[in-house]
C-alpha cells in the first residue's frame, strides 16, 4: 500500500482521476476551495493544487465560472460518453490477451548520422506506441499499426522509412524477442505486493472513509499506467507465467469494493464548503461503466474536451498538434 496522505501522482492527474469517478454528469461547478481540501487529502497543498485548476483550465479539460470572489470549476458540457470510454478502457485493460492474425507490422528506416535527435526521437515515440526494437532501423508491433507508424515517420521529416504488414516465415529470429517484458513483468508483481495487503484490510472492514478515498484514487492512477507501458501482447507471445490477468482481477476487485466508501469521504469533504452540492457526488463500479459502454454508441471526437484530451496525448507521444 502507498504512504498514507503522500501521494506519487502530480496534482493534475489526481483532479481529474477525481472528477471523473465523483462528478461526471453534472453540470454544477465545484468551488475551488473544496477542490484545495479535495487534494489536501493526497498531501497536496493549496499552491500546487491551484496551480493545477489553471493548468486543467487552459488546457480545456475543466471549465471555470466566478460568483463573486468565488472561482469554481467544472467538467466541459458533452463529456460523459469520453469519460465513461476511458474508465471502460483502464477497468478492463488486462483482463484478456488481445486476438491474432499472425501478421506484424514493421517499420524499417534509416536515419543519418547527423539527424541523431530525429533518431532518437522516433525510438522513443515507436516506444509509446508499442514497438520494440528487432534490429536497428527495424522496428515491430503485432498489432495493425501502420497509419499511426506512417504518421510518426512523416511528422519527423524520415523519408527512407517503409511501413509493412507481414506475417513471419519460421527459421529466423521470432520477432517476439524484441520485447523485453522483464520489467514490466516486476511491475505488476510490485503492484501486486503494494494492494494485496489492502485487500486483506477491506475485507476484515479495516477501512474507513478517508483512506478509501485516498487509495482507490491511488490505485486508479497507479493502475492507468499501465496500458501505457504494456505492448499488450497476444496471449500466444506472452511468458509463462504471466501475471498481468492476477494483477487485473485485484485493480478491479479492490477499486469495486472501495467505492462505497470513498463515495462518502467525497462528500463530506465537499459539504465543509459546499453542503448543497455534497448529495449530487457518486460513484460508479465496474459494472455500471460497463453498462453505460454499452449504451454510449461511442464518442464523436468533435467536442473541445475530446479536441483537448487528443491535443494532451498527442503531446504525450511528442507529436504535433492537428492543423
């Protein structure tokens, strides 16, 4: 289990980990104050925490509105169908290997000496979107990646560059050795050490509202890495003794049964400034997300916030923003 009352994620991150489990589907505007008390309890101080509405705010990923003196802030107007999309995609990450065809894709360039910055950084950004290194200057993902490759290379500037869609012919290096998977098998093993005592604590009724919060906030922001660093191999390329589905079963178990709980320290920190919008906060577990999934027909992509959230990953894989 994390330290208690020090949390490893930056402000920004918390907030909207936050808003997104309490506060989707309301219209209301949080004060800023009960925001500032909101992340005291991760051991975040009022400086840092402000600093972090700004920052949401100029990027568009909260909306603003002042009553007075009183600056308070918001989820933007069309967000639910993302929000509830991405929590779909964090909840259920791991729980199954992805199919497969056989076929990999395979990006093979080459890069100039003196243009070494280009290089690099097209390792880094293939890195990001799930390639590993087979051989210098040729890169593989077993998943259809060719239009985000061909982007990447022609956002860079790499013009010796061929994107391929092929299937492997035995006798030669399996192209599964490029991905070391070592470290990330640790990672869930440490992720495993680090919640499995928890576990134990919520179901003996060990814990009380305000660790609740505290961890299944932690715990979802622990867990969201990991789509981000896992190549998500199909189960047929994957070790022995995977424990990604184990670690799974875990996330969503203790996120689940956490709910309730940190439903209610959301509240009761929210009505020391704001009573009235204390009863509107709620949760939502696997299976209602699930269901709401089901419903939403997906997200159109057209909305600030779907345009601000884009912008932010595209900053993330080092690309351009869209012209």
């Amino acid at each position: 289990m994390p330290d208690e009352g020090r949390s490893r994620a930056e402000p920004q991150l918390l907030l909207t980990s936050l808003l997104g489990d309490y506060w989707y589907w309301r219209d209301e505007h949080i004060p800023s104050a009960a925001l500032v008390r909101l992340l005291a309890e991760f051991g975040i101080g009022q400086e840092n925490a402000r600093a972090a509405m700004r920052r949401l705010a100029a990027k568009g990923l909260l909306t603003t509105s002042r009553a007075g003196r009183t600056t308070a802030y918001g989820i933007p107007p069309r967000t639910s169908d993302v929000i509830v999309s991405r929590t779909h995609r964090v909840l259920t990450f791991g729980a199954t290997a992805p199919e497969w065809d056989g076929r990999w894709t395979v990006l093979v360039f080459s890069v100039p000496e003196q243009d070494r910055d280009v290089r690099n950084a097209l390792r880094t950004r293939l890195r990001i979107l799930g390639f590993a290194a087979l051989y210098d200057g040729c890169w593989v993902s077993p998943h259809p990646m060719a239009g985000p490759a061909r982007e990447l290379v022609e956002e860079l500037g790499i013009e010796r560059a061929t994107v391929l869609r092929a299937e492997e012919v035995p006798g030669g290096c399996d192209p599964a050795t490029a991905f070391d998977l070592s470290a990330l098998a640790r990672q869930y093993a440490d992720f495993e050490q680090a919640y499995l005592p928890l576990r134990k604590r919520l179901a003996a009724g060990r814990i009380g509202p305000a660790e609740a919060l505290r961890a299944r906030t932690e715990l979802r922001v622990a867990w969201r890495g990991f789509p981000e660093r896992d190549p998500d191999l199909p189960a047929v390329l994957l070790p022995a003794g995977w424990r990604r589905v184990e670690a799974q079963r875990l996330f969503l178990e203790v996120y689940d049964r956490l709910g309730p709980l940190a439903e209610q320290r959301f509240r009761e920190v929210l009505a020391e400034s704001s009573p009235a919008l204390a009863g509107l906060a709620a949760h939502h577990d696997s299976a209602r997300i699930a269901a709401l999934f089901a419903e939403a027909g997906g997200t159109r992509g057209d909305t600030p916030f779907e345009r601000a959230v884009e912008a932010r990953r595209r900053a993330d894989l080092g690309l351009r923003p869209r012209s």
